[in-house]
C-alpha cells in the first residue's frame, strides 16, 4: 500500500516543521530542549494532525538517546515493562506513547516509577485534556505543552511545500486555484489536509491537463471520500457545540438528535458525558441543583455500563437538563472574582477573619472582634467577610428562576440594602 502524502512529508528537523511556532520557533522553550539535548518528559495536547507525532520524531532524529515507540491502542502494561527493561540497560530512553489517553490508570502507573528515576523520558502525545485523561503524578512529573489548529496561513504553506517537495505531485501538472475547500473541510488538521490534496489529485489525474483544483472539485470529491463524521476533526468540535447550544437552549429534540449523531460515528461516550457535567454547572447552577448531581452519576453510570447501552443514560440526562431552569450566575461570579482577584492583587484578609493560633497572632489583633454566627439569630451577623476596597461589591448575583428567587430573598433578609439583593 503507498505510503500516505502526509507521511511522506512529515518533517525531520524544527526548521521543516510548519507551525506551532510558538512552541518551535526560534528562542522557545521546547526548540531550546531539543537542541541542547534536554529533553524533559512532556504531554503534548492539542488536535488531530496538528505536529504531536511529528515533533516527537524530530526528537528521535535529534537526540542521541534511544528512541521507542508504542501506541496506546494497541499496547499494555507487558510492552511498557519491556521498554523500562530496555532502558534500564542503558544510560538513558525516550518513550513515546500516541494517544496515551487510552491508557488506564494500571498502565499509566506502570510508566510512574521510570519516569520518576529518570529511566525513561516519556513523551505522551493526546487529543483529550490531559487532566481528565493523565494520571495526576504522571502529569506533575511531565510538562505540558499545548499544540494549536493550524491556521490558514500555515495551511496554505503546507499546500505549497508538498506541491513543491513531494516527487509524484511534481509530476503532476497541478493548477492550485482555489484553497478555500480544503481547508475548510480540513479543520486545521494538516494530516487531512495534505491526504485530501492527494484524493483530488489523484481523482483527476489523467483526465485534465493541467490539473485544476477548485473549491467545487474539492468537495465532489470530498462528498464522495470523506466520512460524514470525523470524531478526531472539525465535525467533533461542531456537532459538540451544537449539541450543547441546544441543551443550553431547552430543546431536548435538538439535543438529543446531534447525541445520535455523535453516537452514529464513534464519539468516545465519556467525553460526551464530561461536557454534561460542565454543562449541568455552567448553565443550570443553583436554579436546579439536581441538574449537577443528575450529570455526575451520569458520568459514573457511562464509565461502568459503555456502549451500547451507554446511549439510554447519556439521552436521559440530555432531556433532563434541556428540559430545565437555565442559570449561568454561578459561573459569572466565579469569572467576576477572578476578574477582581486580577484588578486589585492581594487585597488582605480583615483581621477578624484571621485565624490566631498562636498568642503572637492573637497580641497582633487576629481573630479579635469575630462575630460566630451560630450565636446570632438566624444563625447569622451582619459582619464584613471581604477586604475593605470590595466592601458591598455584589459579586454573585442571583439569576431569576425560582430557586435562585429563593435563594435572592433569603440574602435580602440578611444583608438588607447592603448588596442590593
């Protein structure tokens, strides 16, 4: 089978690597490391077909340590032992794991204690947030650096540099009119996008001289080639979004339509159920609190049950939140306090606030003047609880649904005037 276009092309030195500049370029972190030969155990995230494979083999030709390779698909804890074995009969090895978020928790464990002695130097490569998706020590112990979509500018030069390197395009009599297409359909993926270049060439060779690529011939053939659903692409990110928008929006039609569209093409059901968490916080809060508890046991049934049956759960959760009062106040209060933490530095903690644990601390005023409010009626004393330049700043404030009405009233009585609840 001939190798792939994307394969052919993919770059051997940082220079022949076209972008992420900002993790590559000249003067930059990870450029600096791999030129100086210290390379660090490293997590590099970001999208399909975006340079993660890629730098690591650059690591490979650059460095003078020995290099494996293994693939979480197909890998386990017996292949990880063997190349910590390997390694330890020498001075020092490179491991690098595609897509080491499929690896579980055992086999992530399995690769600690290497690292940690410095074995091996791992460099793990993820299309997942590599909090969800990384055990947290194997993730203390590695850096992470995040790779970025393509933009078209470096997409455009993708184009010209494999029409101009690539020995069978040469041959080809290739009239490059019109760009827009592929990358589009391409989503800033540059795997996808060179092998795309490659189906339309291939497509009209032998019928027109020269070559003519459109953005119409672009998407005939792409109509005909490529999958209707690529979890790994631009469709991942957009139906996602759209299925989220929906519940967002309370239409548990919508909602539950883009979930089989997703569910139709592979989409890994755990991810599907992580943004159900973060959804059933960010847009429903406190005007359903149920909402939260409903998505997290959600995410624990997905994990236990998987597919098929993962589907039913997955879909009861959607309709429950779609179909439910919407608030998004907690999430701009915590935005809003970070904003003020940003603007006004460390503002201190009033005295009465302050923990006195030691007679020094009490002598210098800490705790004096704190009001318990479990001795007050209510269970409540109108005391100061921010530092005196946000005194009566209403930071949360209540969304207008019947809970958080609740919960608006029952600050009113408290507080009175003071936040103007």
């Amino acid at each position: 089978m001939p190798v792939p276009l994307a394969e052919r092309l993919r770059p051997h030195t940082l220079d022949d690597l076209i972008g992420q500049e900002h993790l590559t370029g000249e003067g930059s972190i990870l450029r600096t490391s791999i030129e100086q030969g210290k390379v660090p155990s490293m997590i590099l995230w970001g999208p399909p077909g975006v340079g993660k494979t890629t730098i690591a083999n650059i690591i490979a030709h650059t460095t003078a340590a020995p290099f494996y390779t293994l693939s979480a698909i197909s890998s386990g804890v017996k292949e990880v032992r063997e190349v910590i074995e390997l390694a330890k009969k020498q001075d020092k090895a490179i491991l690098f794991i595609d897509e080491i978020h499929r690896f579980n928790k055992s086999q992530q464990d399995a690769l600690l204690g290497a690292v940690e002695k410095g074995t091996i130097t791992l460099i793990g490569a993820t299309t997942e947030n590599p909090s969800f998706e990384v055990n947290s020590a194997l993730l203390s112990r590695s850096q992470v650096y995040v790779l970025k979509a393509l933009s078209e500018e470096a997409m455009i030069r993708l184009l010209q540099d494999a029409l101009q390197r690539d020995p069978w395009l040469n041959q080809q009599p290739i009239d490059l009119k019109e760009t827009a297409a592929l990358i589009r359909i391409s989503g800033g993926d540059g795997r996808k996008l060179l092998n795309l270049l490659e189906l339309v060439v291939q497509q009209a060779a032998g019928t027109t001289t020269p070559i003519s690529v459109t953005d119409e011939f672009v998407m005939q053939v792409a109509q005909q080639k490529v999958a209707l659903y690529d979890k790994q692409g631009e469709q991942h990110y957009d139906i996602i979004s759209a299925f989220i928008k929906s519940i967002r929006g309370s239409d548990p039609n919508a909602a539950v339509y883009w979930l089989a569209r997703m569910l139709a093409g592979g989409e890994d059901v755990k991810f599907i159920a992580r943004r159900l968490v973060i959804l059933a916080s960010e847009d429903i809060g406190n005007a359903n609190p149920n909402a939260l508890l409903l998505a997290n046991a959600c995410f624990d049934a997905v994990n236990k049950i998987g597919n098929p049956e993962a589907r039913i759960i997955l879909s009861q959760c959607a309709v429950y939140l779609a179909g439910s009062a919407k608030s998004n106040a907690s999430y701009l209060a915590i935005d809003e306090a970070i904003a003020l933490v940003k603007q006004y530095g460390d503002l201190p903690v009033p005295f009465h606030l302050r923990n006195a644990p030691t007679k020094l601390m009490k002598d210098q005023g800490y705790s004096k003047g704190y009001q318990y409010s479990h001795d007050y009626a209510l269970n409540f004393s109108a005391q100061e609880y921010l530092p005196d330049a946000l005194s009566g700043r209403p930071i949360y404030k209540p969304g207008k649904n019947a809970r958080e009405e609740e919960i608006r009233k029952f600050l009113q009585q408290r507080w009175k005037d003071k936040y103007n609840y």
